[in-house]
C-alpha cells in the first residue's frame, strides 16, 4: 500500500511538472479565446450537470473514461494534468475519489477553481439498512466538519442532493467566470426545476406498488435513493462491485425472494450480473437492469443520454419490478 501511496505521488509530481512546462509552450488542449470556461468533472453524474449550468459558456469533460467501474479508478498522469490545466475541477466528495486530495494539495488555487460537490449534502453512513422513518433526521456529516463512520458516496441518487450538487457547480462557475453569474445561475435554477419535476415523477410512480421491497443483485448503490422513496433495500454485497456475498447471505435473499414472493431482481448495466443472474435462476425469477448514474457506456455517451434519461428508464423498470399502479 505504502509502495502503491509513493507511486501516485510521484504520477502528481510529474504532472505538475508537465503542467509547468506547457504554460511555457502552446497549449493543445484546444483552449484559447471564445472557446469557455474549461471544466473537468470525475464522474458521469457531475458532468451532466455541469453541461446544464454551463451551456455554451462552457466546455465540460469527463475524466472517467466510458464503461469504466469508478471505485477503483485512479487518475493517469494525463488525467492530473488535465484537471491542472483545467478552470473548474468538479468532484464528488473524498468518499467517492479519495484520490482527489493529493491532487488538490499541489493545484494553484488562483487558477483552478476546486468544487467539491458534496458540500452541505444530505449523507448517510456506509451501512444497510431500513428506509428512514417519516421525520427521521438524516446524517450530514458534511456539514460537521469530519466524520467517523464511513459514507455511502452514491449521494446523486438522493434528488434533494443532486439540487445541492447542482447549487455547488454554479457557486465553482460563478467564482471563476463571475462575468456570466447570472447566466450560469438562470441556467442552474433551470435544470434543478427539471430534477424537482422527476423527483416528483419518482414519488408518484412509487406511490403506490405491490411490493416495497427492492431486491439487487448488485452492489450497494441504492441506498439514497431507496430511503428517498421509502423502499426496502436489500443488495448482494457491499459497496464496492469487486466485493464476493458471502453464501450465508445468498441463501438469506434466496429466502426472502420466496418469502416475499418478488418477481424481479434488479441488476446494474455496467457490471456482470453474475449474482443477480444466479439468484434469478434459483428462484425463477426475472432481471431488470438499473443505472446508478456513476458513468455510461461509449455507445450512451453517442447517443447523448442524460442523468434525467437514465433516472426515467430506472423508474421505468422500478414501476415494473415492484408492480406499481
């Protein structure tokens, strides 16, 4: 690990020396003027929002590149100088991309505008567990300061939590370019009217179903939104995909599918459903995919899909697997 630590600290350093170079040399990242506010965010989620607020003034990319499990990414050389070379530097928060402090500690902070997107977010804590009860305060950890328990980091699947994600990509674009503040933050109110539309879209198509309890063959990536809509969770394994379930807890959720006669499982598109699959098999029952929103594939990325399209099919497929009126 410490050997693992060294490495990445010196893929940082020569980066930041790269960088160094190329302000003395032309740039060919295609920057120059009247080409916008440069902005790099890590994760498909931030992206799309980042597009929303910052329209034509802006050029956003994605650093994780399509199909790729984010958990387990760790930035490239070339990575690190993009996000140097960069105006705005969108992330999660440092339970989702822990390597994203060493990279902020050596930026210039007069030149990149760092925007941790997790800001004053509504979080809970990185264990299962029942849908909160009705006025059940959340955890907020963010807020405190610090934490001791470890965070569930899949807080845009909360849509009270993509609005405030969204609130913190406007305050990073207006920091930046402050000339435009009104047009970033007409833009921002914009899309979060969108997101308050299909949050209420959830809730009612969620209202009413034969069954709250939501069955994943997958890792634990639901939790935010299944308290959200008050669903009864329950996943294979832990939150990170590269985990095994244990056959004690296989042959539990084989118990429960039966006890509570469930007619889907539910898995995720960007990984093998091998679980999923096998608890489908031993009780005969059907898969429907989900996305959890955290990147899409290059084929998506064609076509232009949105954060709002993929949350739209999950409801879909929710609305199905849960038999909803």
């Amino acid at each position: 690990m410490k050997n693992r630590t060294a490495l990445f600290s010196c893929l940082i350093m020569l980066a930041l020396i790269l960088t160094g170079l190329s302000t003395c040399s032309p740039s060919g990242d295609g920057r120059g003027p009247g080409k916008g506010l440069q902005v790099v965010t890590t994760l498909f989620p931030l992206y799309d929002f980042a597009r929303n607020v910052g329209g034509e003034r802006a050029q956003v990319t994605l650093l994780l590149p399509p199909g790729v499990e984010p958990h387990s990414f760790e930035p490239r050389p070339k990575d690190i100088l993009r996000i140097n070379q960069a105006d705005v530097f969108v992330y999660t928060g440092s339970f989702m991309e822990p390597w994203a402090a060493a990279i902020i500690k050596g930026v210039d902070e007069s030149k990149l505008v760092v925007v941790d997107a997790s800001e004053g977010a509504a979080v809970e804590p990185e264990t299962e567990g029942a849908p909160a009860e009705e006025g059940e305060s959340r955890h907020d950890t963010r807020r405190e300061g610090s934490h001791k328990e470890p965070i569930d980091p899949h807080i845009w699947l909360d849509l009270g939590n993509a609005q405030k994600m969204v609130d913190n990509i406007c305050a990073g674009c207006v920091r930046k370019d402050p000339g435009n503040k009104a047009f970033y933050e007409k833009n921002a109110e914009a899309y979060k009217a969108k997101l308050a539309g299909l949050d209420r879209q959830f809730k009612e198509g969620l209202a009413q179903c034969e069954t709250r309890l939501f069955v994943h063959g997958g890792h634990y990536a639901f939790n935010y939104l299944a308290r959200r809509y008050r669903l009864t969770y329950v996943s294979a394994y832990g939150f990170s995909p590269d985990a095994e379930p244990s056959p004690r807890h296989l042959a539990e959720m084989v118990r429960t599918i039966r006890r509570r006669n469930v007619k889907y499982v539910f898995y995720e598109e960007l990984l093998q459903p091998r679980v999923a699959e096998t608890l489908a098999r031993e009780t005969h029952v059907l898969l429907l995919p989900l996305n959890g929103g955290h990147n899409v594939t290059a084929e998506e990325m064609r076509k232009g899909v949105t954060f709002i399209s993929l949350l739209e099919q999950d409801l879909n497929n929710l609305r199905k697997g849960l038999r909803c009126q």
